[in-house]
C-alpha cells in the first residue's frame, strides 16, 4: 500500500481533487470536498487498472504542498 497526496480545491460550482505525483490526468469531481477525493480515489483505482501499477512506481519528487498566498 502507498499514500498518495491528493489536492482538493474548492470553485463556484463544486470540488475537484487530484493526485500529485502520478503518470497521466487523474482527476475527481463533487458537491463536497469528501465526493471529489473519493471520485478521485477511484478515478486513480482505473487508472491503475487501465496502465498497471507502473504509474505509482515513480518516486514522486513532490514531498509535501501547501497553499501560499503571495502580493506582487
């Protein structure tokens, strides 16, 4: 089993999530932050099955993100 870094973000109209650091778009879509990360979950399940696990083996260069809020 391997953790997996998922973004959540919020527009107008619902949630998207999607993970960081995988092969190819994966991306997940809901009303709630909760139904975005979980479409986005098996979104990420398919992916899988349609490529092979190959997709997580590459070490991700991302360790950590955040959210920084900067004036110019």
């Amino acid at each position: 089993m391997k953790n997996i870094k998922f973004i959540v973000e919020k527009h107008d109209d619902g949630y998207i999530a999607y993970p960081l650091g995988i092969q190819g778009v994966v991306v997940g879509e809901g009303e709630t932050s909760e139904e975005a990360l979980n479409d986005a979950k098996s979104a990420l399940n398919f992916h899988i099955e349609t490529f092979g696990i190959s997709v997580l083996e590459t070490e991700s260069p991302i360790l950590d993100a955040s959210i920084v809020e900067a004036s110019f």
